[in-house]
C-alpha cells in the first residue's frame, strides 16, 4: 500500500505515523508514506498558495494551481506504474463518514492519494477535476484534513497483510462483528482489591470465549445499542 498525502503541513503526517505499529510497518516496507508539500507547487514568487474567496467573506481560500500541480505530480507517476488513475481521497467534513467497512473497501487500493485542506477550503475547480471520494470522520469541524488523514491512514493500514503481528487480530476486534470488544486482563491476579474474572484463570478455552462472547454483547448493549 502506497498512500500519498498532498499537504501544507507534510511533516505532521510523517510525524505523526512513524510511530509504533504504522511505524514499524513502513520500515518492513509494508506501506509507503509519501507526504508531498503543495507549497512546492506554487508558481508565486513569495510561494503563496491562498487567496481571497471570490464573492467576498471570511478567510481564505486554496488556490486550483498549486493543488492540481501536486495531484499531477504523483498521479502521473501512478498511473505510468499501475496502468490506473487512483482514487483521491477529500478530507472534507462535507464528506461520507468515515466507517470500518471503508476503511476495508480502501484497503484494495494500491496507492491512495489523501488532499487535506485548510483555511476555508479549496477551489472547487481543482476538487471537480481531481477528487473521486469525499470523506469526513465525524460531525464535528477540525482546522485541516492531515488529522483525518491519518486516522484514515492508520485504521486502512491495519488492514494491510503483515502490519498486525498476529494475522487474526484484525478480524476480532470492535467492529468485526459490529460488537465491541470484550474486556481484557493482565497480571497481577489482584489490582486494588479487585479480581480478574475467575474464568480467565480456569484454562477452559471454551467456557474462556463464552464469556468473551456475552462480555461483547453485554458491552455493546450497553454502550452502542446504536450498533445491534
Ligand atoms: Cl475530513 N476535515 C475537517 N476539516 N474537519 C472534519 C473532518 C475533515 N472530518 C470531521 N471534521
């Protein structure tokens, strides 16, 4: 999985993924992150890539050309390597919502490019001539795309072969089944005075996901009936 962020702020998204899981999934060369700065593809001489919004009103607005010229400057390359123009995701809170089962239909892709936005926008005219997917990741407003870009980023890398160390544990967790994890244990057998379930500690693998089994639903019941 490559995925291509196209951005005013390239060091957030590579800052804010090296670590950890996703961290260590680039260095096994798993997925690629190519942050790619928009600013390098303006034709201003102080570098400007902003400009009052047509009309009039508040902030400012993302101009078409250095933004279509970053786009032109991976997808071209993209399309030469894999024969396919690829998907380009629009971090906007005007987008669908962002969910699990989109997650894994993104999965598929091979390359993915991510626009994050800010100010108030960017100009229509580059988003119609390069956008396929319009996503938000949840109803509330942020300042830019990079943090729902790499939420994106990380919840579609998890899903690649290989990232997760045990193969399964992708499939079993919160939102597999549309049920909520069951609760998790680890030593000391006593914390505060409170115990780990005794059936943890019995060794009956059955009785053990029985439990895990009710815990889930129980769980989900009472925290996202919404789900069930
Ligand atoms: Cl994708 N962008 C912004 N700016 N705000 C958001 C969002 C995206 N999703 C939820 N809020």
């Amino acid at each position: 999985m490559r995925y291509h962020v196209l951005t005013l702020f390239p060091e957030m998204i590579l800052d804010g993924l090296n670590t950890s899981i996703i961290g260590r999934a680039m260095n096994k060369g798993l997925i690629e992150l190519n942050a790619i700065n928009i600013r390098d593809f303006s034709t201003n001489k102080h570098m400007k890539v902003d400009d009052y919004p047509y009309g009039g009103g508040a902030g400012m607005v993302m101009q078409a050309e250095p933004v279509y010229l970053s786009y032109k400057s991976v997808a071209d390359d993209i399309i030469s390597r894999t024969g396919k123009k690829p998907r380009v995701v629009y971090l906007t809170p005007q987008g669908k919502v962002f969910n699990q089962r989109m997650a894994e239909e993104f999965a598929k892709e091979e390359d993915l490019i991510f626009l994050c936005g800010h100010y108030e926008g960017i100009d229509e005219r580059a988003l119609e001539l390069i956008v396929t997917d319009n996503v938000s990741i949840g109803d509330y407003v942020l300042t830019g795309g990079e943090l729902p870009a790499m939420v994106m980023i990380d919840t579609i890398s998890r899903l690649v072969k290989g990232v997760l160390n045990n193969d399964d544990s992708a499939k079993y967790e919160s939102f597999a089944d549309n049920r909520l994890e069951y609760p998790q244990y680890t030593r000391p057998e006593e914390f505060m005075g409170m115990k780990v379930p005794k059936v943890l500690l019995s060794g009956d693998h059955k009785k053990v996901e029985q439990w895990r089994e009710e815990e889930s639903l129980k769980r989900t019941k009472e925290r996202r009936p919404d789900l069930l």
